[in-house]
C-alpha cells in the first residue's frame, strides 16, 4: 500500500488516524492522545478568547469590585505576562499555552476596570502600570539567559499560586464571593485540568505542568467557595419561602372568612 501524504489541520496530524481508518483499524492509542491533547488545546484557546468577559461584564454591570482581591488580580497578571514571555523563549508550541496570550489581554482589561474603581490610589496605580511597562519588552525580548527565564518562571507559579490566597482569604472572612464570575472560576478550573493532559501529552516543560497541578487546586478551591457560599448556604432558605408561602394561604383562608361574614351580614 502507498504510503499515505500527510493531513495536518490546525495543528493536528490526521494521518495516522486516515491510515487506519483505510486499513479498517482502530488507531494506536499513542495516535489518540495526541490527537485529543491537539484538540484539547485548541479548545482550550478558543475557550480562553472569553473566558474573563463574565468577570469583565459582572464588573461593568455592577459598577462595583466588591468582593475581589486587587492583588489577587495583579499577581494573576503579572503571572501570565511572565508564562507568555517563558513559553515564547522556551519555543513552546501555540497550542500549549495560546491561552496565556488571550488571558493576558483580559487581565489588562479587567485591572484597567480595577484600577478605574480606585480613586485614591492613583499614584500608586501609576507607579505599577510604570513598572509593569518596563517589565514587558525586557520579559518578550528573548536575551535574558535560559536560567533566569527559568528562575523567572519558577517564581511566578509560586506567586500564581500564593496570589490566590488572598481572594480565597477574602471569601472565607467575609463569607461571600461578592462580584466573583462563576462561569469565568468555573471554566478557568476546568481549563486548568485540560492544561494538566495536554503538558503532559505535549511533553512541555515540567514547570509548566507543575503549574497546571497548583491551578487545579487553587481554582477548584475558589470555585468550591462560590458554590458553598453562593448556592448550597442559599438552600436553607427555603424554609423561609415555605413560611412565607404559609402566612400567604393564611392570608387568602382569612380574606374568605371575611367575605363569608360580610355576606351573611347583609343577607340578615
């Protein structure tokens, strides 16, 4: 049999499953994995293009930042300028990490919204859009060393992961998630897991599948949050709506009564 031409689309190399399919097999599950990874991480990307418009629309709407950590925000920021910067110089491919870039530009947008919430510190504002300006061509310019990309790199997913303490803090204190998405917490979560296959079935470095470990966590205990806070302590309030439902039929058994005897006064 000649040997069949390669079809790659988006990425994804079909040859392998074409070929079987022909010989009237199943794919190697080695041919699998990959084709899934390839998917998953382009799923992945697409589902990154609006994975914070949620939070970015909670936020216009409400016109408030109740409940959010700012520097939560800042260190996640922060965070995936440094894991751009890393995966372009390690060469990774786009489909390993394209969700960083989309992520990225969200992040802008909604510290952009943060900050706008923050009249009084202006100055500081300031100073930190200065300092993160002069970080971003040094980080994107590829001519720091190998080590210190790595350093670099290394401690931003430490700082990731401690920079959502304080919104998990945060939630625990005040007993609420205030303005937190669930959508956005839930995808991100979901997304991290994802992230986790497609590391290890991409053989990307293992710093970066260490920190798709910790995302997990970090953002499987933020989202555990949102449902307790938001919905389970929410379902024991239905006794309240019971009794309130109660009190109504009371109402409505009385007005009866009342109209009864209205009618017997006037037949007398």
């Amino acid at each position: 049999m000649a040997k069949m031409d390669e079809l790659v689309i988006a990425g994804m190399n079909l040859t392998c499953v074409l070929a079987a399919v022909a010989e009237y097999q199943m794919p190697e599950k080695e041919c699998l994995l990959n084709l899934l990874a390839k998917a998953l991480g382009l799923g992945i990307i697409l589902g990154s293009t609006i994975l914070k418009l949620p939070q970015i629309l909670v936020i216009i709407r409400s016109n408030s930042i109740e409940g959010l950590s700012v520097a939560s925000f800042e260190i996640e920021c922060i965070g995936y300028t440094v894991s751009v910067g890393y995966c372009l110089f390690k060469n990774v491919p786009f489909t390993a990490y394209g969700e960083l870039f989309f992520l990225l530009l969200q992040s802008l947008i909604l510290m952009f919204l943060i900050y706008s919430h923050l009249p009084n510190q202006a100055s500081t504002t300031w100073i930190k859009v200065g300092i993160y300006s002069a970080m971003l061509p040094v980080l994107f310019s590829g001519r720091m060393s190998a080590e210190l990309y790595e350093t670099i790199y290394n401690a931003q997913t430490a700082l990731f992961t401690i920079g959502r303490i304080p919104q998990m803090w945060s939630n625990y204190v005040n007993q609420s998630t205030g303005q937190l998405s669930v959508f956005t917490t839930f995808l991100t979560f979901a997304g991290c897991i994802a992230r986790l296959f497609t590391s290890i079935q991409e053989k990307a470095p293992l710093s970066m599948a260490i920190g798709s470990i910790l995302g997990v966590l970090s953002h499987g205990t933020i989202f555990a949050q949102i449902v307790y806070y938001t919905y389970i302590r929410k379902g024991k309030v239905p006794a309240v709506a019971v009794s309130k439902g109660s009190t109504h039929k009371e109402e409505k058994a009385k007005g009866k009564e009342s109209k009864a005897k209205g009618g017997k006064g006037k037949s007398s």
